[in-house]
C-alpha cells in the first residue's frame, strides 16, 4: 500500500496551517462479521507539522506498507476509510504476484480499537489501562487447520497529560502475558531527531511514543508460534507499565492489536531481499543518501531453514562486479541489515544504477529466486574544491556545547573536528583535502538543532545558528538548514567523479 501525502495550505488558517498540530490518519477497513461490521486497522500514519515544512522540491512523499497478511479480509466488496481534512492523500494498492512466506488463513482483533475521539479517533485512557480497567485477560481459540501464529500491535501515545506530558513524551514498556507468563516486551518509543522529513513546524525533533510527525506509526509483530499449538485456546493479557504520577490518567494511547493465522512455511530455503538502504533515492534514506560508502541491504528468511550462509554479487551494472560471503544464523521470518565491503564505483558518471544479489543460500539455490535481486539509483554525492571553508555561527543559551563535527573518510580515518564552540559566535574553518571521498558530520546532542528556540515566545527565543561550506572566495557551495534535528550528514567527492 502506497500513501502519497502532500501539505494543501489553502484548507487550514492561521497557525494551523498544513498541521503545526499533529494529524493522525488510519488506513481502515470495515468488513462484515456474524451480521455487523467490524473495523481493521490496516496502518496508521501521522502528519508532518506543515508550519515552515520544506518538502525538498517534492510534490509528496511516499511510504509503502506490506499488507499481505491482510489478504483473508481484502477480497470482495468492503469499505475503507482513510485520511483526515488537511493533507492531499493518494492510496494505491498494488497487487504483486507470487508465493507468500506462508499463507495467511485469518485476521482477528483482539480487543476493540477503544472509544471514538474527534481529535485522535479511537483511543484508550491511560488511567484505564494502568489500572486494568480495559484491556482485561480473555480467552482466544486458536484455529486448529493453522500452523504458525502472530499478533500485531500498532501503538501511539498522545495527549500532555502530568508532570512529563504523558502519553506523547514518555517511553512505557507494554507487555503481553499469555497462559499467564510475560513472553514479550518492548517500548513505545521512536527517534525522531533524523526525520527524513525536515524542516518541519515546532517539536518535529524530538522523541516520541511510537511515531515522529511525517511518519508512520511503528508496527510491533511478535510470532506467536512457538509458543502455542493449532487448536489450543490461550489465556492473553495486554499489559502496560503502571502510571508513575496519577495527574498521567488521561493520556492517551491509540492501539489496534491482531491475531493472525497461517498455513506452514511455503518454502524451505528461501531469502528475500527486501531494501537498499544505501546506496538509494528514496526518501526515506534522504538523511544518509547520497553515499558511496559501504553499501547496506535489508534481508530477510522466508524459509523454514535458519539461513547461516549468503553469498553476494554486487555492484554497478556495467561495472566491476564484487563478491561477499555473510555469515551469521537468520531464523525464519527474522530481518537482518548487512553491510557490504567498499564497491568499486568507476564508471558512476556513465551507469548510476546499482544492484545486489544473493547468488546463494547455505551454498545451495534460493527455492525462490525472484526476490533474490535488488536494483538502487545511485546519487552522486556534491563534488567540492580541493580548499573550502566551513561557516559556523553558533547560537546562545549554552547550545552551542551541544554542537561537533568531524570529517573523515570511508576507512574511518579522520582529518578535521571540532567541539566546544563558544555562544554567538563565528568560525571560519578552512579545510583542505586531497582527491578521495569523504564524510561531513555536524551533530547536536540535544536533537533540536542550531535554530532558534521553539517553546516559549513563539521563536523569538535565542538566535538561529548558521552553518554552510563555502569556496575561498566566500561564495556559497552547500547551505545547511538550521532546524535539522540530531545531525548534518553530507558525503562529498574532492576531484574527479569515478
């Protein structure tokens, strides 16, 4: 599932222009059950804060979602609902043909998506939650024709609720107890400070829980299969870490939580490579891209056989081919990011397109080798002169302690850093460097970057820092926004392009 989203100024005013709020929507599906009809959360994403949104030169921005596991309940006629009334929203649904890691049976909520709210739609109170009000221990009849078992979960907290505004800016841990043992963990919680959206309106930095603005909602999936049988009814409770102030209760959480059933794994030996992290033009990977570091892909078993073993073939399509052999133990349906060795990009100027292969599994054949082979674009990182300086005017209030940078290459060596600026104040670093390929990066360790304050008077607080790469004649190569969050990532090439 595909979700184009693009600011449409003219529906909002004043300082709810395109979303300095945060606006959730969720993708839902309506489909008949024993006479009534039952929502499916399908996904859940939340706006970008629109004030001062810079979309890059894009039109929208896409992010996709897999929706496979959904197929039991996305055939015949059924409603769907999505989107909010502030951003255009184009959904596409792309059918894709093959064979599926294991084929999914049913969908099933496990509890109710809670009570209908016009601002956040359907939440629970935290209160309710921590006290087990809601949420309570049941009894659920695993199908006896399946084979394997998961539950997802999709959870965001919101609201400015006691003394650390409970449930947006807090981490909670949330559990699930079945046959009455806690088997998995986790918490809700997601770094925002390298949003490949930037710059945005207000807080878009910092951490939160479960979501950034301008991204999806994270999805926690935990396999439930080995812990059960086909046919076996299990005991199930949610739980949530309990509340450490009581002024917390009415923060909020917005949850959907599915069992899902399915037939045994459809292959035996079988990897599926899911993404090019880098190198890549898509937007998600903007903050790292354009790179010719080492080259990262996602790979993930879709086969019932712990993979241990994977040989590679990488490389510019009409250029010098590499070889990597990974080692490592992938059990079924786990995820894993590999880092590649150095790629020999000569001819990059002429061929941009990059790929990778796994050639073999455990030394044998992949079962399914569609999904073996992954093609990215390659962005060429910005070429500068040999001597260049770096412009740096911090900002006050102490923020600038906040602030480094370092230059190095892609062998980890490093050739200029810096640390301990003084507030308001101006550097002019000049840098000089020999023909190769290198890595600029300026980090703020409070994630909030080198603009002015947003919290008090409306950002009239403190002074926006500036920072850019300039040639020695003082014009202007690279201009870095200031409100960029964590870091300023920027590779970059002194000589000839290979």
């Amino acid at each position: 599932m595909i979700q184009t989203l693009k600011c449409d100024s003219s529906t909002k005013a004043d300082k709810y222009d395109c979303g300095e709020w945060d606006y959730i929507w969720d993708a839902m599906l309506y489909v008949p059950v024993n006479d009534t009809v039952e929502a499916f959360k399908l996904g859940s994403f939340v706006t970008p804060y629109g004030k001062r949104l810079k979309m890059g030169g894009h039109n929208g921005w896409e992010w996709v979602y897999d929706l496979t596991d959904y197929a039991p309940i996305l055939s015949g006629k059924k409603v769907l609902r999505i989107g909010n009334n502030q951003e255009l929203l184009d959904i596409k649904f792309q059918f894709i043909k093959g064979v599926p890691a294991r084929d999914p049976m049913t969908v099933k909520n496990i509890y109710p998506l809670g009570e209908y709210d016009g601002h956040y739609g359907y939440t629970y109170k935290y209160g309710e939650i921590s006290k087990n009000e809601v949420l309570k221990p049941l009894q659920i009849d695993l199908s006896p024709l399946a084979s394997g078992f998961s539950i997802k979960s999709i959870i965001s907290g919101h609201g400015h609720e006691g003394p650390n505004y409970c449930c947006e800016w807090v981490s909670k841990s949330h559990y699930f107890i079945i046959n009455e043992t806690e088997e998995h963990s986790w918490k809700v919680w997601k770094d925002c400070g390298n949003n490949p959206i930037y710059p945005q309106g207000g807080t878009w930095p910092y951490d939160r829980a479960g979501w950034c603005p301008g991204t999806r909602v994270d999805e926690e999936v935990f396999e439930l299969t080995y812990l059960v049988n086909p046919g076996q009814t299990i005991t199930f409770d949610y739980e949530i870490e309990k509340m450490s102030d009581n002024t917390e209760e009415n923060g909020i959480y917005r949850m959907s939580h599915q069992l899902f059933s399915f037939g045994p794994p459809n292959f035996k030996r079988n990897l599926e490579l899911v993404d090019i992290i880098n190198p890549s033009s898509k937007d998600s990977y903007s903050r790292i891209n354009p790179t010719l570091g080492k080259a990262r892909v996602i790979v993930k078993n879709v086969g019932s056989e712990n993979i241990r073993r994977i040989k590679f073939l990488y490389g510019l399509i009409s250029g010098k081919i590499s070889t990597f052999h990974w080692r490592g133990d992938l059990k079924f349906l786990e995820k894993s990011t590999i880092s590649l060795p150095l790629n020999d990009w000569h001819g990059l100027k002429d061929d941009k397109r990059f790929f990778i292969e796994a050639i073999t599994i455990n030394g044998r054949k992949d079962e399914d080798y569609t999904d073996n082979k992954i093609i990215s674009e390659v962005q060429i990182p910005q070429v500068l002169p040999e001597s260049f300086v770096i412009k740096l005017k911090t900002n006050n209030y102490g923020r600038s302690r906040q602030n480094s940078y370092n230059i190095s290459d892609y062998n980890g060596n490093s050739f200029y850093s810096g640390s301990d600026f003084l507030d308001s104040s101006n550097y002019n670093i000049l840098i000089q460097l020999e023909n190769g390929l290198y890595r600029f990066v300026f980090y703020d360790s409070n994630e909030d970057g080198i603009d002015r304050l947003w919290w008090k008077e409306k950002d009239s607080v403190g002074i926006s820092g500036e920072l850019g790469f300039y040639d020695v004649e003082q014009n202007p190569l690279k201009v870095f926004p200031p409100d960029f969050g964590q870091e300023i990532r920027m590779d970059f090439i002194i000589g000839p392009i290979p």
